[in-house]
C-alpha cells in the first residue's frame, strides 16, 4: 500500500493510493485530495477494497504518517490485521515489490500527464488495464490469479458503425486510452528491469554469517553536509539472525540502537577473513524517534470505575487522542498541568470538540445530559 503524489489536480484529486496483493500483483487505483486523515484513508479503503477482497492478515506499507499513525495501527489491530513496515533503511521489502511498486508509480504518472485534465475519469480503465496486463514474472495476468478466469473480451470499437455520436466519441477514447495504457505500462516495466538488472546482485547468506552494513550518508551525524564523500560506506561488521522472505536479513545490532533491524541484500555485502570477537557500531542518525508529549487532556471519563484522560500528544491530530489511565498519565508526566484543562468536581460548560456540541459537565458520579447521538455503554463519561 503506497501513495503516489504530485499528480494534476482533477476536482481536487492530486493523489493517488495504490493497493497492491502481494500474491497476485492485482492492484486498485484510489484517487484522493488533500487533506486526508488516517479516518479518511481508513474509511476509503473499507469502501472500496473491504467490500470486493474483505480484510488482509497482513499489510505492508512504508513508514508515511498515515500508516504509522496510532489510529491506523489500533483499528487494524483490533481488525485482527498484521500491520508490517518497510525497512528503515530500504522502502521495499523485496526486489519483486520494488519493481512493483516503481513501475505502478511512473506507469500511473505517465498516464496522468497524457490526461492531465481527465486522468480521474480514466482512472478505472487504467486499473483495468494493469490487471489485465501480462506480467513476466507472474507468467499470467493479475486478473485470472485472482478469478482463475480471462475477463470477459472487452470488442474493440469499429470507427463509423456507432448510431450516436456520443457513443462514438465514448468508445473511441477508451480505446485510445487502453491502446497508450498498455504502451506506457510495457515502457515503465521495461525501464525499471533494467534499473533493476544494473545493481541487482545474486547474494545470500546463511543465520550465523558476518555481513557488513550499508548506511545512507544523509543519515548520519558523524560528518558534514559537505564531506559525505568521507563517510564510511559500511558499517558492522553485524551477524546474521534469520532470512526474512526472499531478500531481506535480520541482523543482531547493538543494543542502542534505535533502528529496523531488518535490512534488504542489496544493503549488506559479506564480512570475509576470521569472524569478529565483537559487532561493529553504528553511527548516530537523524531524526531519531522522539517520544510523544501530551499537548492536551480532552475529555475525561470513568471507565469501569477507574478515572481516564483523553490526550492529545504533541504532533499528532485529534483523531489520535488516547484514552490513559488518570494515575499512569500523572506519574509518567508529574509536570503537566491539569488544573485548567480538568475540572472534574466542578461544573462547568464544555466544547466537545469530536462532536462540536456543548454540554454541561457534572461532578464526577453524577449522570449528566450528554450530546445528541452519543450513548453510553461500558464507560461513563463526566464531560
């Protein structure tokens, strides 16, 4: 699952978001515009790819912030959905889904500036098209993977045998359209094959093996901007712990470290002579992960019984308040003042920000008028 971004902008459309099944390679096509949420994505993807597939066991995606947003991770945990990320260090979890991925990405955006007015409308006959396509490394078309069947013959128009002009024009710009479909898809599988065939080496490695770890400049602190040309290529050396798929390694890093620990072949390269008595280290990095701080307390509530804060954390949208447990939240954060944003034995008018509505909060216990069109079930709320 990916974005592809930067595209014309259609009644608003300037994204687009690509859900491929790893199996087949069957993929759908979603348009959407600026700003969505991880509620809006999340919505979209139960409209359009639940009701025809139901749900995945899985899904894999890079670390964009919709993906990694605590929303996106709670409602596909409690979906029962494994939500897995690329590595830290390489967006792809295997060479055939790199390929996939660029392919679907310049493929998609060579037909948008063919059609960089209509690109929305054609959208689904594009997604037909890719479906339908031939693909060499499956050695079959994503659509009979998926419906053990060819599609029905989709009868290429006659120019002049139309009654309607309308119906002319129609059929003679869908097929236009599916003839440049298929041309473009063919140019962008053939360029990224031989990008591909430029750097791909035929390594593996065995659980035990000593590899050496590649580390993109631009991540490191150790240097300058300027002096990347003086930084160290690889680190490690770092052993191996398991084979992850067909193309990624789980390495043992140091304890510290603060990063994936799963790491594509392309990025190692084999440690020769005597094993080492110790691991290497790794250089510092940017942008390490900070830990949220609580912007806001929103609501409260009593949940069987037990006092409960919804926060809002530094950096993140409303849709990502938490429900925590009133002591945890005040020992973890001593500090934080609760005096004005909570006053839970006094009663005062509050703006439900969810809902735009306000309400009268009652003292603690006591049953309170609540917003139109939200009932209680387990949890009371006092505001």
């Amino acid at each position: 699952m990916d974005f592809v971004e930067g595209l014309p902008k259609v009644r608003g459309k300037t994204v687009i978001l690509v859900v491929v099944d790893r199996l087949s390679k069957a993929a759908h096509f979603l348009p959407l515009a600026h700003p969505f949420t991880a509620i809006s994505v999340a919505g979209f993807f139960f409209a359009e790819i639940f009701r025809l597939h139901g749900l995945p066991e899985s899904i894999v995606s890079d670390h964009d912030k919709i993906f990694v947003s605590s929303f996106w991770k709670e409602l596909f945990r409690l979906a029962g959905t494994k939500l897995a990320f690329s590595s830290a260090y390489h967006p792809q979890t295997d060479g055939q889904t790199e390929v996939v991925n660029r392919t679907l990405g310049m493929f998609l955006r060579c037909l948008t500036s063919d059609y960089p007015k209509e690109w929305v409308r054609w959208l689904p006959w594009v997604e037909y098209c890719y479906n339908t396509s031939y693909h060499t490394s499956l050695g079959d078309t994503p659509f009979r993977l998926v419906y053990g069947r060819d599609p029905p013959k989709l009868i290429s128009y006659i120019p002049g045998t139309a009654r309607l002009e309308g119906v002319e024009q129609a059929l003679l710009s869908r097929d236009q359209l599916l003839a440049k479909a298929r041309e473009r898809l063919a140019q962008a599988q053939q360029h990224m094959k031989l990008q591909y065939d430029k750097t791909h080496r035929d390594l593996s490695f065995e659980v035990g093996d000593w590899v050496w770890l590649r580390i993109h400049p631009h991540r490191q602190l150790s240097l300058s901007r300027g002096n990347h040309k003086l930084l160290p290529k690889f680190h490690g050396p770092f052993q191996v712990q398991s084979r992850v798929g067909q193309a990624a390694y789980k390495l043992q890093l140091p304890p510290e470290s603060r990063i994936h620990d799963v790491f594509h072949v392309s990025l190692l390269k084999p440690h020769k002579g005597n094993p080492p008595a110790t691991m290497g280290t790794l250089p510092l990095l940017v942008n390490p992960p900070e830990e949220s701080k609580p912007l806001a307390i929103i609501r409260n509530r009593l949940n069987h019984g037990c006092l409960e804060f919804l926060v809002q954390w530094q950096g993140k949208s409303l849709e990502e308040a938490s429900w925590e447990p009133a002591d945890t939240f005040r020992a973890s954060y001593p500090d934080f003042e609760l005096e004005d944003k909570l006053l839970v034995d006094e009663g005062s008018d509050v703006m439900d920000k969810f809902w735009g509505q306000t309400y009268q909060r009652r003292r603690m216990g006591q049953r309170g008028d609540r917003p139109e069109g939200i009932q209680s079930n387990k949890a009371t709320e006092s505001g």
